[in-house]
C-alpha cells in the first residue's frame, strides 16, 4: 500500500474560452478503471451535443492503470496534454473529462495543446489538491492527570486525534503515519513517564490539507 500520495479532494469543474471555442473540465477522484469510465461516460451523455469530450485518467491504487482518449481531436493535442497535466499536479486515482463547444476557429495543434493542458490544471485546481496518508488507528490509554501532557506532546508533533473517549481513564484514538509507529511510542512513553497504554489497530488513509 502506499505510504501517502496526492490526490483530489472533490469533483468539481472549470471553464475556459480560446477564440469562442468552450473548454469545461470536471476534475472527479476515482478509485478504479471502472468508476473513471462510469464518470466518462456519464459526462459524455451530459454533454452530448459537444463537439469533443477529451479524458484522461491515472489511477495507481494496486497497480498503475493510465489512459487517455483524444475523442476525434488531432491525435497527441488533446489527451495526452490532459494526462501531463494529471502528471504535472502530482494527483494520482483522478479522471479528467475536458469537454469542448466548438467556436468556429481552429486553434491549430499547438493551440489545442495549451488549451486542454490549461483546462485540465485549472479543473484540478478547482477540485482542490489534499495528501492521503496511510495511518495506523492508535489508541493511547492514560489517567487523567497525563492527557494535557500528551496532548500537547501529540499536538506538537502534528498527530490528528480521532476521539477521545472519557471512562475511568481516558482514551485517545489517534491516527498515526505507518512508518511513525515507533516513534510515536517513544514521544507517549516518555511524556507518560511509562504509564500510558499504547495499543495498535487497523489500517486507514486519512486526508491531509497541502
């Protein structure tokens, strides 16, 4: 599995005009080849009356599947420059969809090239760019008179709390980076002077502002 990667934090759109021509891109996370084609097609079927609906997608969740359509453009002027823009953000498990309203002018290979690279970042944008991190659910069992210790410990070293759950003692559920675990259990234990309990859980990718 991977460690952390980036990805987009929502499906969302944006649009542009070059000589008249309309260019919208709908930027959607996708977790599998089937749900990106579910998400090409639906948006085919939207925009069915445009002239171009241009797609990329770039999915690495158990192996690497990447793929792109130029949809009737001149070949390498439409797809691929939605890929290297896929590319170029760093987003990986996003399909790109750059729908494109002809205005009457060509635009010319190099100009179709700007036009769906421009598209397609801006639609990223858009969608808002986050970091998935793989995390270990860590729940750190103490008495009362340590959880301002080890909050502030864990809140000094940026670790994300669950819950906290308040019985006779108190339990932190906290989100810890796979490759943190040990160190995480050094920082508890020596703000604890030993007395927390540290017990390790499953495994899950929480998101993270970039």
């Amino acid at each position: 599995m991977r460690k952390d990667y980036l990805t987009v934090s929502k499906e969302a759109a944006a649009e542009i005009e070059e000589k008249k021509s309309r260019f919208i891109a709908t930027v959607k996370p996708v977790s599998s080849e089937q749900e990106a084609q579910d998400f090409i097609n639906g948006l085919k079927a939207r925009y069915w009356d445009a002239a171009h609906n241009v797609y990329a997608y770039y999915i690495c969740a158990d192996n690497v599947v990447q793929k792109f359509s130029d949809d009737g453009e001149p070949s390498g002027t439409a797809g691929l420059p939605v890929l290297e823009a896929i590319k170029k953000t760093g987003v990986q498990d996003v399909a790109v969809v750059v729908t494109r309203y002809f205005g009457g002018t060509l635009l010319g290979a190099s100009g179709l090239v700007r036009a769906y690279g421009k598209s397609a970042a801006l639609g990223i944008e858009a969608a808002g760019i986050v970091r998935k991190m793989l995390c270990v659910e860590t729940r750190v069992t103490t008495d009362y008179s340590l959880l301002g210790k080890l909050q502030a410990a864990m809140a000094s070293k940026g670790y994300s709390v669950k819950d906290t759950i308040y019985t006779d003692n108190v339990a932190m559920e906290v989100y810890v980076p796979v490759d943190e675990s040990d160190r995480f259990s050094a920082m508890v234990t020596e703000a604890s002077n030993g007395r927390a309990r540290i017990s390790a859980g499953g495994r899950v990718y929480i998101t993270k502002e970039v």
